[in-house]
C-alpha cells in the first residue's frame, strides 16, 4: 500500500505556479498611454536582432514546465512517499494506560519539595506522570486533564516522547477551578471501553476533592466496574497547612486543603486498583510492579508495519529537472 508520511507538504504544490504568476505580473511594463497612430516609424539596420530578441523575451514569460515540475517532485519528495508492506497493523503486547492529571485551583497548593525547591501539587503530578512514561515500554498511553470540566487532552497512543511533551504542557486554568472528579472517571471509562478489558487502567493523580461535575464519584465508579476499569488513585498532598500562591507581588497565603484519601482508597479499592501517597519515595515502582502483572491486550501498533521509503525517487527527479531548466536558461540570449 503506497502512502505519505508527511502529506501536509502536499498543500504547497499549487505555491510554485503561483510565485511564478505573481513574478509575471510585477514584470509587466507599465501600458503607453500614447496613440500608436502619431508615433513615427523609425527603420533600423539591426530589425532582425531586435524581433529575435522581443521573441527571445516572450519566451521567457511562457510557463516554465520544467522549473514547476522540479518544484512539485520537491514538495512530493518532502512529503515521504513510503510503500507498506502490509495493510493490517502488527499487535504486540502492551497495555492501554489513561493518566488524569487533576488541574484544578487547589491542586496550587505548595506542599512539596522537589529537587530543592517548593512545588505545587500540579507540577508534582507532572513529574511523577512523566517519570512514569519514562519507564514505560510497549503501552499505549492518553491523557485527561480536569477540573470544573474533564476533556481528553491526548488520546491513546504508543508515542511515548509526544505523550511526554503533552504533559508538559498541562496547566492550571484550562478548566476552571474546581474539580470534577466523577466526570474525569466517566470520561476515562467511555474512552477505553473500546480496548481489550484486561488491559483497561486509570492512573489518577488529585487530591481527592470532588466539588463540580455532572457524575458523582459514586456514580462514577459504578461506570468504571461494568466497564472492567481499574483505577488506580494518587493523592497528592498532605493534610497539614500548605501555602496557596497569590499575586506576584503578594504573600502566599497559608491555609488547610487537605487530602480526601478515604474517596480515593473507595475508588481503587472498589475497580480493583491500589491507592498510593504521593509522598512514598517507591509510589511509582509499586505502579509499575501491579501493572507488570495484569495480562496485557494485543494493541495495534502501526510504527511496526514494514515500510519503505521512496523520497530519494522524486528528489533525485527533481534535482535534474531544475539543473536542466538552469542551463536552459543559461543557453538563451539575453536582451
């Protein structure tokens, strides 16, 4: 099966013709404005050089095939064109894994010390998450961000690196403030029920507040258990007073938002999961430890499909085609 790796280049396949019509244009003399019957005719000894010259130089206006051509061959060798071997993706092992990073206000809350410095509650989520992709090998991982609203932020995929990158960029303020726990559940159980049912996880990283939302953590959990989704629940905080960031130029204030881990132990115990504080150094490794046990699905992974790559054909077409409009260009008489 033939395909384009990068066929966005294709849009730019018309930019040639219309650089060279823009090009026409803005060479075109200015029109005489006086009457061709008052100007007198001049006889001159070289009338034949001068009509093969003005030919010469209509010439040069017509369109240039070969320049476009070499052109597009460029923008199609830029697009990949590959050949696949096989239609049908090859299945390998894995599991599929949803993280739900929990990015409502109380989750500013600074009530850790990482690498040196006061971390909030997000960026604590953040780093654990990414720690946790680094460690991972032939899954399938999503994203879901949530606070008065829970939205996918990265479906499923075995693109690890770009699942890193979208973590990164998760933030406070995308979602409101407060904090829809039972919408982030129901939204993960919708998402997987597709996927194989032994390999369905959510790993969810909150404080365990459940203040908005259309679906109640109970009703919640009810949907992950006929769904067959294991959560298993991070909390990440602590019950003592934290510092809650104000303005730039303003103190921070020191208040109490504690962790809720009696809702979080429910929802892992009762779809099978674990609950972990985020505070133990081995959190993580106990994750990886449980998951490594549970059988894994077989999950399509299109990246093993054996392909080749075609690029170099239109490339080397392209090179040869726009050398020989040079050195046409080159053999013509200039006026």
């Amino acid at each position: 099966m033939f395909e384009f790796a990068s066929p966005y280049w294709l849009l730019l396949l018309p930019l040639p013709y219309l650089l060279w019509r823009f090009t026409v244009r803005s060479e075109r003399p200015a029109t005489s404005t006086v009457n061709s019957d008052n100007v007198a005719a001049i006889r001159h000894s070289q009338t034949e050089l001068l009509i093969q010259l003005a030919s010469t130089t209509n010439k040069q206006r017509r369109l240039p095939w070969l320049w476009l051509l070499g052109c597009v061959l460029l923008f199609a060798s830029a697009a990949r064109p590959q050949w696949l071997h096989n239609d049908e993706p090859i299945q390998r092992p894995g599991h599929d894994i949803m993280l739900a990073v929990d990015i409502s206000g109380s989750m500013l809350a600074q009530d850790f010390i990482h690498e040196g410095r006061i971390t909030s509650r997000i960026d604590i989520s953040k780093a654990m998450g990414q720690n946790f992709l680094a460690q991972r090998e032939g899954d399938r991982i999503g994203l879901i961000a949530f606070a008065e609203d829970a939205f996918t932020f990265m479906p499923l995929t075995t693109d690890l690196s770009l699942a890193h990158d979208f973590l990164s960029e998760i933030r406070n303020g995308l979602a409101g403030e407060r904090t829809a726990l039972g919408d982030a559940i129901a939204l993960a159980a919708d998402h997987m029920r597709e996927r194989a049912a032994r390999s369905r996880i959510l790993i969810l990283l909150t404080d365990g507040s459940h203040t908005a939302g259309h679906v109640t953590p109970e009703s919640a959990i009810l949907l992950a258990q006929a769904y067959k989704l294991r959560i298993y629940t991070i909390g990440v905080g602590t019950n003592s007073t934290v510092a809650f960031p104000r303005g730039p130029m303003q103190q921070p204030l020191y208040t109490e938002l504690p962790l809720n881990e009696t809702l979080l132990q429910r929802i892992a115990s009762e779809t099978g999961g674990q609950y972990f504080h985020a505070n133990d150094t081995q959190t993580l490794q106990a994750i990886f430890s449980d998951i490594n046990q549970l059988e894994p699905a077989q999950i399509d992974d299109p990246s093993l499909i054996p392909r080749d790559e075609w690029f170099w054909l239109p490339l080397l077409l392209a090179l040869s085609l726009l050398l020989l409009n040079e050195r046409h260009l080159r053999q013509q008489v200039l006026p």
